[in-house]
C-alpha cells in the first residue's frame, strides 16, 4: 500500500474540491452504499466507467490533472462518493470497488479524499486510513476494505479510481 499526502499541488487540488464540492456538481442518489437497498444510501458520479468516458468533458477536464498524475495505461472506473454525515461513525462492509472480474482483474485502487473528517478507509487487517484533503491511498485492486460515515462534517467525498 502507498500513501501519498498533499498529492497534487495545493492550487490544482483546491480546483478539483470546489468543483466536485460545489452546488453544480450533478450528484445520482443511489438507494444502497454496499448493495442496493441495504438499508443506506450515497451519491455518486461516475466519470469513467469500463466502457470508458461517462461524463460531460467539462467534468473530465475537472479530474484531469489526478488521472494524469497516475500515468495509468487504462482506467477501468472512476467515480466520485458523497456520504452525508450520521450521527455515530457507520462501517461499511468491505468490499472490491471494481469486482466484474476482479479475481482476474490485477490491477491498482485508488482513494484520493476531497476533504478532511473523521470518516476513513479500513481494511481487513485493521489498518484504518484517515479522510485528509489531497491524500490518496493506492493498493492492490483485490484487497478488500470498506469505508465509513462521518460526524464532524456534513459529508464525506473521496475519488475512487480503478486502472492498470
């Protein structure tokens, strides 16, 4: 696992924050977080799917410098999460964030956090990483870990990004 704080340039990653925290930003209700109807619910935007771009070129253009920053030779999902703030911390079931075919599928994960709270990334041999602004956490696309809710913040919001 790498862990890389303030892992693009102040200027450009406070240009990535206030877009994707912004007003403007075409959130998608998703009634489930682990699975559908699982008894929560996120927002989400993808930006890149398996299929390749699923969004406006003004979003791209957005995350841009972080898909550059990677030098991935393809980027199989990308998407933005948004959890709203709960009143004790919930974890949420580990997971794969790319699991069609991921037995197969060898390749890198990515957690690039958009702002800091008390939220975090766990995975299952307890290691937890905290939401900090501009970090990003990369490992092995097989490793499970799970993500949790927030109470010190009205929402959580971290980049998921998925590539070889």
């Amino acid at each position: 696992m790498n862990i890389y704080k303030n892992f693009l340039p102040k200027k450009t990653f406070k240009k990535i924050q206030s877009e994707l925290m912004s007003d403007q930003m075409p959130w998608y209700f998703i009634n489930g977080v682990d699975y559908i109807n699982d008894g929560f619910f996120k927002f989400t935007y993808v930006f890149i799917d398996e299929y390749g771009i699923n969004c406006r070129e003004n979003f791209m253009k957005v995350i841009q410098p972080l898909l550059s920053k990677l030098k991935a030779k393809r980027f199989y999902l990308v998407k933005v999460n948004l959890l709203t703030k709960t009143d004790k911390i919930i974890e949420y079931g580990y997971h794969t964030d790319f699991d069609k075919g991921c037995e197969q599928f060898d390749g890198k994960t990515a957690v690039y956090y958009i702002n800091t709270c008390n939220g975090y990334t766990k995975f299952k041999n307890g290691k937890k990483i905290k939401s900090e602004e501009n970090k990003l956490i990369e490992f092995n696309t097989k490793i499970k870990h799970k993500g949790s809710s927030c109470t010190d913040e009205k929402i959580r919001v971290a980049i998921n990004l998925n590539y070889k």
